[in-house]
C-alpha cells in the first residue's frame, strides 16, 4: 500500500505543482489525493466483501456436489464490520506518509522533473495522526479477538520487531559510511 500511494503522488507531481501554481493549499492537496486513496480503497473493500459472502456459498455447493455433504450458509456481519475497519485502517495507516510529501512539491515542478526524497519528516500533525492510527488498529485488534492476552502478545512482538528492523537498519548505515563510494 505505502510503495503503490509513494509511486501513485510520484506520478502527480507535475498535478501537484499545478494546482499549487494556481494557489491549492497544501491541505487542500493532501484532502484531494486522501479522498482518492479512500475511494480506491472502498472499491478494494467493496470487492474482497462480495468476493468472502460468495466464496462459502460457492464452495459450499462445491462441496454438496462432489462429497454429497450439506454445509449450511450463515451470514455473520461483525466479521465483515471488522474487515473494513482493518481495511480502512491500513490504508491510511501506509498512504499517510507518501500523501504527506505532497507538501514538499513545488510549483517549479511543472517546468522540470524533481525526485523526491525518500527521508522528508512528515510533520508533527501526520506523526500524531500516524500514532493515533496505530493505536486504534491495535484496539480494533485487541476488541476483535477473544484472547486478549495472544492479542496483546502479538502486538508486543510486532513492535519489538519493527525496532529490531529499525536499529539493524541504522547500523547497517553506520557501517555502510566507512566504505569509499564506488
């Protein structure tokens, strides 16, 4: 999701830069493209709903055919409630930080070809934003499942693993500075 919405503003520079040569706000921006990315996200939610309410009735008759074994259908909306919380969530949770490098685009963009920087700091507000979303996809987790304490375990496993990620990444750069550039 990060790497399609980071290559999706990639390919709207030159957008970008023009409605802020004709005075956009950065907001304004950021609301535009966030709108789209839900939008695009709904339908992708839309899609995996019709496709998980035909997939039992599908393979239920499959499965009436060729074993002559009667499953019955029930429809359980929780689950799918809980489905597109998730969906939602994660979609934000990774288009948040590439919709935020829209700011950093200029109008001077429209006149010539800018790459952008992989490392811009987003800003208090989406950093705030970020931390809020991923508390409230841990919340929905931890509300969803019956075993809080796997849950929680799961959680806690999670996060120790993105800063095992991130403090090998950051020696790794520190290593990787000794050496001459080719």
């Amino acid at each position: 999701v990060s790497n399609s919405a980071k290559n999706w503003i990639n390919s709207r520079i030159e957008t970008i830069a023009v409605y802020k040569s004709l005075g956009a706000s950065n907001n304004l921006i950021f609301s535009i493209f966030l709108i789209q990315i839900l939008l695009l996200a709904l339908c992708g939610i839309v899609i995996g709903i019709i496709l998980s309410l035909l997939s039992p009735i599908i393979t239920s008759n499959l499965i009436k055919n060729f074993f002559n074994f009667h499953i019955e259908f029930k429809f359980y909306p929780t689950p799918i409630f809980i489905a597109t919380g998730f969906g939602f969530l994660i979609t934000l949770i990774f288009s948040i930080i590439p919709l935020s490098r829209s700011k950093f685009i200029k109008a001077s963009s429209i006149f010539r070809k800018e790459v952008m920087s992989n490392f811009l700091y987003p800003g208090h507000f989406i950093s705030c934003t970020l931390i809020f979303l991923l508390i409230s996809i841990f919340l929905l987790m931890l509300i969803s499942t019956r075993n809080f304490e796997i849950s929680l375990f799961f959680i806690l496993v999670v996060i120790g693993i993105i800063f095992v990620l991130f403090i090998f990444a950051e020696l790794f750069l520190l290593i990787i500075n000794f050496f001459p550039e080719p």
